[in-house]
C-alpha cells in the first residue's frame, strides 16, 4: 500500500496579489470620497493669498506687539515688547491686560534653536488671551 501519492497530486495555494492591491486601491478610493468633514473643519478660516492679489498698503496705527523666544540653558526666555518675563503665566495676564485695551496684531518672533513647544504654549496664550490675528516668524537673534 502506498500513501506517498496522496500528497503529490496537492495544488499549492496562491494568493493572487495584483487582484489584492486592486480591491484596496478601491477601498481607499471609496472612504475618501465618502468622507464627511467635521464642523470644525469645515469652519477653518485660511487666509492664503490667490495669485495675482497683493496685501492692501493700509498702515495701521497701532504697534504690533511682538513677543520673543530665546534659548536659555534652563529652557526659554520671553520678552514682550522689551519686558522680560520669567514665566508663562506672567505673560498671560500681560497679554490679558493688552487685550483688554486694544486687539494689536502678535507677532511671536522665535529663535530656530528653541523648541516648538514653546512656540505653541505662546500661540495658546494669546489665544487665550482672545488675540485675534498673531504671526510666527523664526529669526536669529543677536545676543
């Protein structure tokens, strides 16, 4: 008796593979068409310049303020219009009572050594400080 030819008589099972990619490269396709933004994506407001359209040349008589980040050895050093400030929390009520009198542009000048997080941790002070239109600029600073 043999059993040996049992075994050889097997088909080796493949995957087809080019059908694979294909079912999902469809798949893809339909959930991105399908997707639905969410209200608050929907309600982002961009402010890109089109072609062709140049910034009006209005002056505004009032001052940005400009607040700005150095690198420390014990982590950063802030200064708003020429006032340091030891922490962020000092800088907020700063930016509180600035508010308060005027919606002033931001600009939050920052050294490119010093670490985004700093960056943002400025960004939602003046957010929540209500500022309404604040810059980002990354610049060497002389020391």
């Amino acid at each position: 008796m043999k059993l040996n030819n049992r075994h050889k008589n097997r088909d080796v099972a493949e995957l087809n593979l080019p059908a694979m990619v294909d079912v999902i490269l469809l798949l893809l396709i339909f959930f991105m068409c399908t997707r639905s933004f969410n209200d608050p994506e929907k309600s982002i407001k961009s402010q890109l310049l089109q072609k062709g359209v140049t910034l009006s040349n209005e002056i505004d008589d009032i001052e940005p303020i400009e607040i700005t980040l150095r690198k420390t050895h014990s982590g950063v050093m802030l200064d708003c219009d020429g006032k340091k400030y030891s922490s962020f929390k000092s800088l907020s009520s700063t930016l509180r009572k600035l508010r308060n009198i005027v919606d002033a542009k931001v600009i939050i000048k920052s050294e490119s050594q010093v670490p985004f997080r700093y960056v943002v941790e400025t960004l939602d002070r003046c957010k929540a400080a209500e500022f309404s239109n604040v810059g980002l600029s990354t610049v060497e600073l002389s020391r």
